[in-house]
C-alpha cells in the first residue's frame, strides 16, 4: 500500500490535510499513531462528512474480504490494530479543492479499504494547475 506521505514532494506545493470527527482532544494521539506529517482537522459534529455527503457502510461492506486483506497486509508490515472506539461504519473520502475554493477532485469511499491510488490524486492536482 503506498503512502501519501511517502508522495509530498510530488504533491506540493499542493497542501494535505486530513479530516476526521475524532474528538478534538484525541487528534494528537490519532496523529502519531498514524506518524501523519500533515495537519488533521476534528469534525466531531459531522459537518464536512454531511457537506460531501460521506455515509455509513453496512456492516458487509465495511468487514468485507478486502478490508480483511487490507488489514493482513497491515499486520504483516508490522502495524498494531487497536480496539475501534470510534464509528467504524462512516464511511471516508479523497477530495482536491483547487486555489478557487471549487472542489476539483471527489472519491467517496466505499468501504475502508476503498481509496484512489496515489498516481490518480497526484493526476488530479496536476489537472487543477493547468
């Protein structure tokens, strides 16, 4: 699986952020266990996942053969899972919002192991630049 992180240099000087609804006291604990080196944002009411209208998955799709897989690989690399405490059925999304505030780019996932690949976001921004 292939990091954004690993990727900023190709991204910049485009700027990444994550979202969340982690509550606001938490997110410094959710940044480093993610080892995130960008800004993350709390929206514990919900308010940008309502605004891009990012729903909730059935419990098949969100435990699905591919999320499974998608946690073996994470395992096997070493990452520790921890217990959920957290809304493990909202569902998440990829956007690029261009220098104009109109959002270029949308990728409402459909279950947790649903994301677009790094080539395809970095495609994106390069389409919003010309």
């Amino acid at each position: 699986m292939i990091a954004v992180r690993d990727h900023l240099d190709e991204l910049a000087p485009s700027q990444v952020v994550v979202v969340t609804f982690t509550a606001a006291e938490q997110l410094r604990a959710y940044h480093d266990r993610l080892m995130l080196s960008f800004p993350i944002l709390s929206d514990p009411d919900r308010v940008f996942y309502r605004a891009f209208e990012l729903g909730r998955g059935s419990w098949r799709r969100i435990y699905s053969v591919g999320t499974l897989r998608m946690y073996a690989r994470l395992l096997r690399r070493g990452r520790r899972m921890h217990r959920p405490t957290e809304d493990t059925r909202q569902l998440g999304g990829d956007f690029i919002i261009d220098t104009h505030g109109r959002v270029a780019y949308v990728h409402n996932a459909r279950g947790p192991d649903d994301r677009p690949s790094i080539e395809t976001l970095i495609a994106a921004l390069a389409a919003c630049r010309e």
